[in-house]
C-alpha cells in the first residue's frame, strides 16, 4: 500500500512466501526505477507482466501446488476508493503452467477489486470510529461545561435570592410599587434558578455522577400533595384540576427529590399546553408497578413530533401555548430521571384533543443499585421547590388573572409545609396564598 503521500509503497501482507528469504524489496519509492513495476501498474490502472523472475530474484521461489517454481509474475493496481483512500498493487507470482491471458487478468483484477472494496471497507469503519471518538470527547467537554458553568451560575443566583427572600417577608412598609419591582426579580431569580437546576442535573446523569437515596414511599399520597400545589393555579385559569392518588399500604422505592422533579415537570408541562377543560394527575398500581398518570385535554402534540418529544432541547415548532419560553429540557430530564428508578414513560398525544404521561416505576428493590437504598442524600442538592415551578406557570396567565395577594413569610410557610409533614419536598420561599394554597 502507499502512504498518504502515494510516494513510497510498503508491503502490508504476503501469502506463501517468506519476504526476508526471497530477496525482494519491503518498500519502494514509486519516482524511483525499482525491480517491481508497481508505478507503472497504478500510472496505468492496468497489470503489468514481470516475464523473468529470476532476473530480479537470485533466490527459488516458493512453488505452492506445482512441480515447479513460478517463472513470471503480475503487478495488479488496486485502485483506491472515496477521498481519503490509499492504492496499492497485488504482486501475484502465475501458474507455470498456464498461459496470462485474458481470463486469467480478469481473474486477478476481480481478485484486486475484493481487496480494494475490504480496504475500503475498513478504512470506513477506522474513520467512523475516529469520528465516534472525536464526538464522545465533544460530548464529554459538553457535559463538563454544562456541569462547570451550572455551578458558577447556581452560587451567585443563591446568594441574591436568599436576602431578597429576606425583603420579601420582612418588609411590610415598603411602597407597593418597590414591593412589585422586588417580586419581579425574585420570581425570574426562582426560573433562572429551576433553569440551572436542571442543567446540572442533567449534566450529572450525563457524567453518571448522580446519586440518588431510594426510599420506601406511599407514592400516591407523595404525588397528590405534590399535585395539589397547582390547585389555585389551576382554579386561577379556569381548569378543573382532578388528582386520584389514594394512599397505599405498599411502598415504593422512590428517590424523593427526583420523584418531585418528575411529578412538576409534567404539570407544568400539562398547564402550559392546555386553555380549557382538566389536567387528571392518577396513580394506579399493576402486578408489577406503580403507575403515574399525568393526563390533560390541552392542544395535543402532533404525530410526527412524538418520537422526538424526549430529545434534549427539542422544542415543537409552533405549538400552541400560554408561553413560548422554554429551554427544551422538562421532558429530557423526566426522562432521564424515570430511568434512574428503572422505569418507563410513555406518551399518547392527539393533536388538538389533549396529552397523557404514564410513568411506570417497578416495586421491589431487584431493579435498584443495592448500595443506594435508602443511603445518604448528595450534599450538593439541585432540589426545585414546588413553588417555583407555580410561580413561573402564574407569570403565564392574563394579567388581569394574577392579582396581587398577602404574602407569607418563610417562617408561617415551613410551619404549614411541616404540619403537612412534607417539608423536606416543599423548600421554603416567599410566595403567595394563592400560589401556595396546599399548605396556606
């Protein structure tokens, strides 16, 4: 074969002849004159007859099947395929007992072109691995920067949320309309915050760096008070919220924090999709699972948009909305999540007739890494309070629907939220009695 230069051919492969016995050249510079007309051959795309072997070789040749060894040789181009492949030539010593005609150079040219097609063949499969490497490296320095820049955000958006949270409950004398300006940036604070969350989670299952604390959990009673948070938000925009989770007796083995990310995502996601009617939020088991269903009669999705609905930061062009804000993460990440659990998700849409989640968690504990049963919780937690995700789906209703009402302070909200015994779900924030109606 040459090199990439096609100066110098090099010998890559012999079969029934050892090369250091016969005296014959490992490498030839093809501008050179050389004892193989292997340029000749490839100038030409042609064979190219050697009538005396013994000419170049002061040594036997190996004689194979025959009586005799081979008298004469042909050099046969093997001509490269695509762009970026490599020639070469196929010396083949000939039967002494046969004459090189036409048959027999076709037969040798076919033999050439099977060596240029598994050469290109493998040269195919080389450079879709380089590719395959350069793209999971690409994916890696992603993952990294996602995973680096969310951190930098996250410290300095906590720093300023906690004493504004500060100002929000303490100050009662402040002017309404200071009060107004304060409210605005605490609630864009809380989405860009819930927005850098969930890069970093989905970030730390990228890297496989999350590690979650799966607890025996009454699901059902967990997801309806998850649910009822967006019960006066609901009311607010004219849609009947229906929950039916009854409480059970059987646990399932959940991750708390992950299960709330879970749960608000699709409510969120079913409120921004739906003008009219209900969102149905049910919880059923089977023989072998724990079912979550997030049911809405919103604008539906449309077919052909389906099997791509849970690609990262893919957005349905078009689609109807209260908002046409949105990062293209929600469902990735519940994805991803509902995977975490060892289940499934599954969604059946019809466009302009309304969307249905079902989320399936398997009971037990077989499916489930031993080692993160019910183990310590991560220390550096991306949890997203229930509140922020209402107080970003209030900022998509008609002015005129989002009145201004009393503020709780954080202290009357972690005493509520604890009488609820619910507290290490619903974080503490200044949000409103309407906001907030399960624990006000």
């Amino acid at each position: 074969m040459t090199d990439e230069d096609a100066q110098v051919a090099e010998l890559v492969a012999t079969c029934g002849i050892d090369m250091a016995a016969s005296g014959l050249p490992t490498a030839i510079r093809l501008r050179e004159a050389s004892i193989l007309p292997i340029a000749e051959a490839l100038h030409g795309q042609r064979p190219v007859l050697i009538e005396d072997l013994a000419a170049i070789t002061a040594r036997d040749l190996p004689t194979g099947e025959w009586r005799i060894p081979p008298k004469s040789a042909a050099v046969v181009p093997v001509m490269p395929t695509g762009e970026t492949g490599r020639s070469g030539a196929l010396v083949v010593g000939l039967n002494p007992y046969r004459l090189f005609d036409d048959d027999y150079r076709s037969f040798l040219q076919l033999v050439a072109g099977q060596i240029a097609g598994s050469i290109a063949n493998a040269q195919a499969y080389e450079e879709e691995r380089r590719r395959a490497e350069v793209l999971a490296e690409l994916d890696r320095a992603k993952t990294t920067f996602f995973s680096n820049i969310s951190h930098e955000f996250r410290t300095p958006l906590t720093l300023m949320l906690g004493p504004l949270e500060e100002e929000l409950a303490g100050a009662r004398q402040r002017e309404p309309e200071a009060q107004a300006r304060l409210e605005i940036v605490h609630r864009n604070g809380m989405r860009l915050l819930k927005l850098v969350n969930s890069l970093l989670d989905f970030a730390r299952i990228e890297a496989g760096r999350t590690q979650a604390s799966f607890e025996p959990t009454d699901l059902g009673t967990l997801t309806a008070e998850l649910a009822s948070n967006f019960r006066s938000l609901t009311e607010r925009a004219g849609l009947n919220l229906v929950i039916d989770c009854a409480p059970s007796l059987e646990r399932v083995f959940v991750d708390h924090e992950k299960w709330e990310k879970i749960v608000l995502n699709l409510l969120s996601n079913a409120f921004k999709f739906t003008f009219e009617g209900e969102i149905r939020v049910t919880m059923t088991y089977d023989a072998g699972a724990a079912v979550l269903s997030v049911k809405d009669t919103g604008t539906g999705i449309p077919a052909e948009e389906l099997p791509r609905l849970f690609e990262r930061f893919h957005r349905v062009e078009g689609a109807k909305g209260r908002s046409f804000e949105g990062s293209g993460i929600g469902l990735a990440l519940v994805q991803e999540l509902v995977k975490l659990h060892g289940g499934t998700i599954e969604v059946e849409s019809e466009d302009g007739r309304g969307t249905a989640f079902r989320v399936r968690i398997p009971r037990g504990t077989e499916h489930l890494p031993l080692d993160r049963i019910q183990a310590a919780r991560e220390v550096a937690s991306t949890a997203i309070q229930a509140g922020a995700f209402v107080v970003e789906a209030m900022r998509w209703l008609p002015t005129s629907l989002n009145s201004k009402l009393p503020t709780l302070s954080r202290r009357h909200l972690w005493r509520r939220t604890r009488q609820l015994g619910h507290a290490s779900s619903l974080r503490t924030t200044t949000l409103t009695c309407a906001d907030m109606s399960a624990v006000c």
